[in-house]
C-alpha cells in the first residue's frame, strides 16, 4: 500500500466505523496452540483455512453481496472448532462436511468484530458458510456517479476482509482461492487472481488464484471496465474514458517488470496488471496480486508520479510473496517495498531521480518522527487493542526504507542484493516475524561487528533514528531550498525561479518548505505566475493547497473544495482537513465534509470523522 501521512491530532483511538456503536470488550485470550500470536485475528492454528470456493452475486442496487465461502480446512488432532474473523456479515446456515451445524459469533470487539466459532471434528474437511455483506461493509465502496455505470470496489487491508468475507484474517494465514461470481450485465468482474479481459454477457465470471494469499489480499472491483494491453504480461483496466491516458502514463511498467525480476528474481505471479479505480479510492494503490488498484491520482499526464506503480510491482516480492506475520512487523511489507521501489526507480530513471525521492522520503519521515509518540516510532509496533491502521506510516515505510538503507551501505550492494534475492526466493508464500528476520540478518549477513555497529536493536525497538541513518543528499533539492530562501528574502522574483523547467519532486520540495507567514501578496503571486491551482500533478497540488491553508490564501478554497470532492485518497484528503482545522478553518472543513464524507471510503472517512468530531453526538 502506498503509504499516508500521520496527523497531529488524531486521539490514539480511533473509531472503526462511525456508523456502529461500538462496546469495549477486551480482546478474548488466544489460546496456547495459537501459530503466532496476532491480536487482530481470532483464528487458531490447530484449525486453518487452506483452499476458498467463492460463490457471490454482487448486487449493485441494493449495496450487498449475497455469498457462500467453501473452505477446505487442515485440522490438527485436537481441534473442536474453527475460528474465523467476522465484521457485520449476516451469517446464514454453516455446514461442516455438507451437514448443518450450530455455530456461535463471539462478542463485538472494537476494530475486530465477531469471531465465528464453528464446531468441527479433527477430521474436518470442509466447512461452508452462507452470509450477505452488510450495505455499509467497511472494505467496500460503492460509487455511484449520475449517468454513469456503477462501481463497486475493496480495501481489505488492514483487516477489513472479514468485513465481506468470514476468513481467517490473519496475515500469516495463506489460502488459494477460486470464485464465480455474477455482477449485473454490462459490467465487469476483477479480482486479485486469474482476471477476464473482457466482459461477458452473462455477467457471470470465474476465477482462479493459485499462489496462496493472505485474506488481506483477497480483492473484488466491478464496473463498466475495458482492458488494453502493455505487451504480453502486463495491461491497464479502466473506464472507457480514462483507458487510453492510463495506458499512455503507464508505457514502462513492462520494464518495470524486467527491471524488477533482474533485481530480486523470477515474478511470481505471472501476470501484472493496474486497475484503475475512481477518485474514491482512499490509497494510492493496493498490491491485490496480479492487479494492483491504483488512484486516478497517479495520472499526472507526463509519467511524473509511476512510482507509485513501482512501489506496488515491488509489493509482488516484499509483502505479497514474503509476507509481514502480523501487522505489528508492518515494516518488514513497506520498508522492503520503499527500498525496493527505490532501486526499480534508480534502474529506470537513474540516481538523481531515485535521490531526489529518498531525500523527499527524509523530509516526510522528519516531520512524522516529530509528531508521533515515542512510542510508535519503533519498528517493530505494538498494536494490540488499536486498529492497525495506526502503524500505517512513514515509520514503517521510511524509518524501514533508511535501516535497510543503512545496511546496504555498510555491507555493500553487491551482497545486499545477494542477500535479499536470496531471502525471498528462500521464505517465498511465507510469514517473516521482526525477530525472524533479524536471526537470518545476523546469520546469513552480518557478522557480530557489523551488526554491533548498525545498531540492529536500536532500530527495531527505540524510538527515532539512530545517529547513523545513511545520509540522502540530492543536488537538485539543494537547489530548489538555496532558491527558495533566496526567493523568500526577496533577494531574487518569481521569474527568476525556473519553475516551467523543475520536475515535480523540485516544485513538490519547493511549496512544501515555504514559510507560510510571507505576505499573503506574495504567496498569491507563485498562482498568478505559474498556475499551481490548475497543474495536474496532485502531488504538487496537494503541497500548493497545505501552503495556501497555512498561510490563509481563501482564494483558493473553491479548488481546494473542489478537489476534495474528487479525490478520496487519505493521504491528501486528511492533512488538508485537518491544515483547515488547525489554521483555524474548521467550519469550512465542515461544510465541505458535509458534500465529501458520502463519496470516501471507510478508511478516509474514519480518519477525517476523528479529525473534525464527527457525528461525535451520535455516537455518544
Ligand atoms: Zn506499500
């Protein structure tokens, strides 16, 4: 996943689902047999899931899917039941082996739902559950958009899967899957696995994954969708009208491709492919195996923002095929994929590019490590009885990225790269806990004074960044700040920064390190000149609204509205409320809310909900 900013004022605990009134029980004890202790799963290892026959009909009228979920199951010899995770899903009748049993759903645990306790013997082989999704699941977002088709679309990640599907939502627990599914005609079905690339009249589809995945990532979008391929692997799903841009902004993913497997091995997946989604989704992308879903924000129109695809390409290695055990080793999924991305980018469009990002990844990680307590600036989190999503940012993407940075740097890259295309060809379709990775580090790389002088204990269990943090440094970014502050000290005009001419990383490094206490006059005139309120970069956009909400530029709140209504993705949507806020705009952030909070998804709407107090009366 791609990753999002932290925010100042989110109270540690955070709503779930604003619609639902939550009690506060305390997680039920696991039991001892527990495969690895994952506080945000009920499942136990004496009875897992192993195979998934998914029958569904996706309705897009009503906003349900109606299902049944055919597990074959692995029991151990001591096995009375099989625990799966639940979250407002309406369970039917449960069989075990074709016959009916009783099942019973545990108490409503804040974040994690119902857990499924169905009666089975040790010589299970099958368990079947009949259940309707709630219309307003968590994972699932239905856009509607007036004489459009409709589009339905998941987000499973963290652990949200059990919010659409009864499953063992644990990311160390792996299953095959394959599924018919029936969505009304004229539109298509997608999923994280063997894809159709057209659709069919029936509106019937069927699909096979047969490299096994976590629940996380388990994915279903529907829509008016058209294929278009890149070459023989790899291809672009989207709408009639954004099909052919996506497919011109995409060119290099083949290469992409190419670059990654020389890097660290064979793709395991065979194919790759980018679904684009609508402005709703709340993440710049999500690495569904075989099918990353990306945001429409991505398309920038000049290739400027493919990162992100190489980001999610990389996901395909470092979370997807080595998997973190659970969501408290976050950052062995996201700082491999930031190193990773990194690398592919370098290869691609070489070291002043790729440095120009790390730097830009420095700069967020400071600002992050200046706002999250201590305490969640280890690696290695501890998430127990918060949602998961608390961990998702830059300690695990960019704190992860720097330490394995630091370790590259003081081995060498040749053995680094060794290393690592060793380490996911060797736990390939399989879990890596925080301490089983630093006993393969220390017995497979580092000898004790390297180790000793990386520091591997600072880094995975204290707060902040160890004093020797590889160093980024990019000539460009220099540049751009030594103009800047030339700029702000009136020393050089607006037309003497050659803005028309600098990347998006150079305009991004510039708004976002503007005093915003300039004169208003001043501020005001960068738009006059260069038009940042109408560019195409949402990056840039993005850094030109937090500057103009600092720095009480009103006119261009109606763009800015305008853009919010556009566009879901959490990691712009929730700084800019909450900028609103803090520059002392909160009424304005209310009266846009009001318009937006319908068209995100959970996932945005439960941060911005915490942000502004919403619906806090309600919920009382
Ligand atoms: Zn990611």
């Amino acid at each position: 996943m791609q990753r999002a900013l932290v925010l100042l004022i989110i109270p540690l605990f955070l709503w779930s689902c604003s619609n639902q009134k939550e009690t506060t029980h305390s997680v039920p004890p696991m039991k001892s047999s527990a495969l690895s202790f994952d506080p945000h799963s009920a499942a136990q290892s004496n009875a897992i899931v192993k195979h998934l026959n998914w029958t569904a009909k996706v309705d897009t009228e009503l906003e349900m899917i109606f299902a049944t979920a055919n597990y074959t199951i692995q029991t151990k010899p001591d096995a009375e039941e099989i625990v799966l995770d639940t979250k407002n899903l309406n369970i039917g009748e449960v069989r075990v082996d074709g016959k009916k049993v009783k099942f019973t759903l545990g108490e409503n645990v804040p974040y994690l739902g119902r857990a499924l306790h169905i009666p089975i013997e040790s010589s299970s082989k099958e368990i079947e559950i009949e259940y309707v999704t709630e219309a307003n699941a968590e994972a699932l977002l239905w856009v509607k958009t007036e004489g459009q088709a409709p589009f339905m679309f998941s987000q499973s990640q963290a652990i949200l899967a059990r919010t659409w599907l009864p499953c063992q939502d644990s990311p160390s627990i792996r299953f095959t899957y394959s599924a018919d599914v029936t969505v009304p005609e004229g539109l298509i079905a997608l999923m994280s696995a063997e894809n159709p690339q057209q659709k069919s009249e029936s509106g019937k589809y069927h699909f096979e994954m047969k490299q096994p995945i976590p629940a996380y990532l388990f994915a279903l979008a529907v829509g008016d969708l058209s294929f278009k391929s890149l070459d023989e692997r790899t291809g672009v799903y989207a709408t009639s009208e954004v099909l052919d841009f996506a497919h011109a902004e995409f060119q290099d993913m083949p290469n992409m491709v190419n670059v990654a497997e020389e890097l660290y091995g064979a793709y395991a997946w065979e194919r790759y492919d980018v679904l684009v989604l609508p402005g709703a989704f709340p993440f710049g992308g999500m690495e569904n195996p075989r099918l990353t879903f990306a945001t429409p924000t991505i398309l920038a129109g000049d290739k400027s923002l493919v990162s992100l695809i190489a980001h999610e390409l990389a996901h395909s290695w470092s979370g997807n095929l080595v998997t973190n055990a659970t969501w408290n080793d976050f950052w062995l999924n996201e700082g491999f994929t930031v190193y990773f991305e990194q690398r592919i980018m370098e290869s691609l469009y070489g070291k002043s590019k790729a440095e120009m990002l790390a730097t830009l990844a420095r700069q967020d990680l400071n600002a992050t490590l200046a706002e999250l307590p201590a305490e969640d600036t280890h690696l290695k989190l501890a998430l127990e009885n918060r949602n998961p999503d608390d961990g998702m940012n830059d300690i695990a993407y960019n704190k992860g990225y720097f330490f394995l940075r630091t370790i590259e740097e003081k081995v060498g890259r040749e053995k680094f790269d060794a290393f690592l295309k060793n380490y996911f060809q060797s736990h390939a379709f399989g879990v890596m806990t925080t301490e089983g990775f630093i006993d393969i580090l220390t017995s497979e790389l580092l000898n004790t004074e390297e180790a000793e002088v990386i520091g591997l204990e600072k880094w995975i269990y204290s707060p902040g960044l160890p004093s020797n943090t590889a160093t980024v440094e990019s000539g460009e970014l220099n540049k751009v700040d030594a103009l800047r502050l030339m700029w702000e000290g009136e020393e050089i005009q607006n037309n003497d920064l050659p803005w028309n001419n600098w990347s998006y990383q150079e305009r991004y490094r510039f708004l976002s390190n503007v005093n915003f206490n300039l004169s208003l006059s001043k501020i005001q005139s960068l738009d006059a000149d260069f038009h940042i309120s109408k560019i195409g970069n949402s990056e840039v956009l993005f850094a030109w609204f937090m500057l103009s909400i600092q720095a009480k530029n009103e006119a261009v709140f109606a763009d800015l509205a305008q853009f919010l209504e556009k566009v879901g993705r959490r990691k712009f949507v929730a700084p800019l409320f909450e900028a609103l806020v803090i520059s002392g705009y909160k009424s304005v952030a209310v009266n846009i809310y009001l318009h937006t909070r319908p068209f995100y998804h959970s996932v945005t709407q439960n941060t911005v909900d915490e942000l502004l107090e919403w619906g806090i009366e309600e919920r009382k």
